[in-house]
C-alpha cells in the first residue's frame, strides 16, 4: 500500500510540475490535461509494440479504487476546506438561488437528464431502465467548482458570482448523493418503495447531515475558543474531518452535507472569535495546502483512469449528445433561480450564461458511477460519465473565463441584464 501511495504521489507531483512549467493550464485542468497527455503516450507506445509500462502503470491504477477514495476520504476534506473560506453573510445574501441549485436544481436535472438520457439511449439500440438512467442524472448532476474558480478569478468575475458558483457547488455534491443514494436503494431493493418512505429517507441523510455537522462544528469551534495553541487548533479540525466523516456513515447521514455545515462554523464562528492571527494563518496555510494537494491528486486519477476504460465512437457520440442534454437541465435550473433573484437584488451581466457554462462536472461524478452495481449498465455509464467529465472540463473550464470577460467588459454590473 505504502508503495503504491508513494508511487502515485511523485507521479502526480512530476505531472504538476510539467504543467507548470511547460503548459501553463490552469492547475487542475492542468494537471488532468498532462495525466491524459500521459496515458495517450502509454497506449501510443502498446500499439507500437512496447506495452511493458502501460500495463504496469494500469496495474497501478487498478489497485486504486476511486470511489471509496474519493467518496469517503477526499470528498469530505475537499469539502471541509472550501467551506471552511466562504464568507457565511456572502452564503445568506444569495441562499435563495444557491439554495434552488443546491436541491431543486438536482433534482430538476437528474430528472431531465435522466428522461433524454433514457431517449439517447433508446436511439442507440441500448436498453437501459429508466431507474437506471435516473441514477445517470443523478451522479452526473453535481457541479465541480475547483476548475472554474480559479479561472473566474483571472477573469475578475463578480463576487455574486462567484459566490453562488461555490456556495451552490458545496451544497449540491452532498444532494446529489443523497439522491443517488436513495435511487441505488431502489434498484438494489428491487422494488419502489413509498413516496414517503422515500421523503424519510432523504430527509434523513440530508436534515440529518446539516444538524450532525452543526453539532461537530459547534462543539470544536467551543474546544478551540478554549486554547490558544495553534498545533491543536489544526489538529482539532482534522480530526473533525476525519473522525465525523466516520461517525456520519455509521450514523446514516450525509457526511458530505455534514462537512459543509461543519466548515462553514468553522470559517466564520471559529475564524472570527475563537483564533487569533497566528492560528488563522496556520489553519488557512494547512488547509489550502491539503486542498490543493488532494486536488492535484483526483485531476491526475481522473487523466490516468482513461488506461483503464474500453474506448468505443459509439460511447463518445452518445455523451455527446449528453453533453448537450446536461448543458439544457443546467440552464432550466439556472435561468428561474437568476429570475427570481432579480426581483429583490442586482444581477452582474451575463450571469445565466455564465452559471450555464461554469456548471463544470468533475470526480464526484466518475465515483458515483464506480459505484454502480456490475453489469451492463454499469459499463455503460462509467465510459459516458467519464467522457462527459473530461469534455467538460476540458471545453467549458477552458473557455470560462473567455465568455465571463465577453459578457462583462462593457458593463460589469448590471440590474436588468441576467441574460
């Protein structure tokens, strides 16, 4: 294990460095475009008979199972530390459209994926049920900020903006899994349970989740007004990550959701009464580190795993037109949200467009369809899911930070223009 944690992180660390000093990507997009660079080399030099290195690296790869890796390790700390830098007042001025994002935007978009993915499929000679094809719109509905972010802020996108791209892309991971969660149960069930039955339970993972991360945030907030030693202070967090990720699954409620609540008291309550400067910049100091190198690491998973995915046109057509169908359920989601806000507040040029774009897919999506049961379906799901990642990622993150420079260079703020 030791050997293969070692191995993957100074392959991942010389394919940062590649894309920093040669590339010049943006570094998560950066990182993903080098790690597929990569694997396109290694299948080159099989079909030209050298396919020593491929295979080994592919064994590499195969002894890592993402979604376990990602699903219940990295989502929970990448989730801790971007809640733990977002301003709690910027959240409350715009908890109307990040809120209609965050839930009925999932469930809007799993819905209409879900249908047109069931008609795309039908045109292809592939029966697939339609539960399954719900559970398609499920995993592939969460947004990815990580990519975008960093391209909004070359770009001098709004704070509004920005605001709701993160704060809608912290809370609708933790959704979409709730929903994919509650639709897998149904299919391993075999049967469709109550709509109430269904309501419980996902109340229950997800007004669970927010009350179990209010308690956990709450009580280390309490436990580091109570010292003033930074070394602690840190760990404290870590192990609120680490050890309420635990005690959420034992708990049955979202951990994702739980992490969310649990940064935001930290970053705001903790960061603004119970740290003084030091602590602050130690904490800020570890966590974005830790963000960064974990990131670095799931972009890098996400190139490389294209060595272990069949390849077909037929896949690569059919998440084509997917591609289309996601970016139509983004902007049924989007354009009530932004309409509605409108009437209470200013709307920067060109928000419904750029919320549009910007709703990047990214890992969370590729975990959840590695979770599917083996079969057919599956199959299926893992190679389109995984295509529509990367072509979102590749196109859309981008070309972000061209359309946000368009829509706003003549005015950047304006009332009556959210589209």
């Amino acid at each position: 294990m030791l050997e293969l944690v070692a191995a993957f992180i100074c392959l991942t660390s010389l394919l940062t460095y590649v894309n920093f000093r040669f590339i010049g990507l943006p570094p998560t997009i950066g990182v993903m475009v080098t790690a597929l660079m990569f694997s396109l080399l290694l299948q080159g030099l099989s079909f030209l008979g050298y396919p020593g290195l491929e295979e080994r690296v592919q064994e590499l790869i195969g002894q890592i199972d993402f979604g376990d890796l990602l699903m219940n390790w990295m989502l929970s700390f990448l989730l801790f530390a971007g809640a733990l830098h977002v301003n709690f007042n910027d959240v409350r001025s715009y908890r109307w459209p990040i809120g209609l994002l965050a839930t009925v935007g999932v469930l809007i978009a799993t819905t209409v994926i879900g249908s047109l993915a069931y008609w795309i499929f039908g045109l292809f000679g592939w029966h697939i049920s339609f539960l399954y094809c719900l559970l398609f719109g499920a995993l592939i509905s969460p947004t990815d900020p990580i990519a975008v972010l960093g391209v909004l802020r070359t770009a001098n996108a709004s704070k509004p903006l920005k605001t709701t791209i993160v704060g809608e892309s912290l809370f609708n991971d933790g959704t979409a899994v709730v929903v994919f969660t509650v639709l897998l149960g149904i299919v391993q069930l075999g049967e469709t349970p109550s709509l109430s039955a269904t309501a419980m339970l996902f109340a229950h993972e997800a007004i669970g989740g927010v009350v179990f991360g209010g308690l956990i945030g709450y009580l280390v907030y309490r436990m580091i007004k109570s010292i003033e030693q930074y070394q602690i202070e840190v760990m404290l967090t870590l192990a609120l990550v680490i050890g309420g990720s635990a005690m959420a699954s034992e708990l049955h409620v979202s951990a994702p959701i739980a992490m969310v609540v649990a940064g935001l008291i930290i970053g705001n309550l903790g960061r603004n009464k119970a740290m003084n400067e030091m602590t602050r910049r130690y904490m800020d100091g570890f966590w974005e580190l830790l963000d960064d190198m974990l990131n670095a690491l799931l972009f890098a998973l996400i190139g490389m795993e294209l060595l272990l995915l069949p390849f077909s046109w037929l896949h690569l057509l059919a998440a084509s037109g997917l591609a289309v169908a996601i970016l139509l359920s983004r902007l049924l989601t989007v354009a009530p949200a932004i309409v509605l806000l409108r009437r209470w507040r200013t709307v920067p040029r060109g928000t419904i467009r750029i919320l549009t774009w910007g709703g990047l897919r990214g890992g969370v999506s590729v975990a959840l369809a590695l979770a599917l049961p083996l079969g057919p379906e599956r199959d299926l799901i893992l190679s389109i899911t995984y295509i529509v990642v990367l072509s979102s990622i590749l196109f859309q993150g981008l070309t972000i930070g061209k359309l946000v420079k368009h829509v706003t260079k003549d005015a950047p703020v304006e009332a009556e223009q959210a589209h």
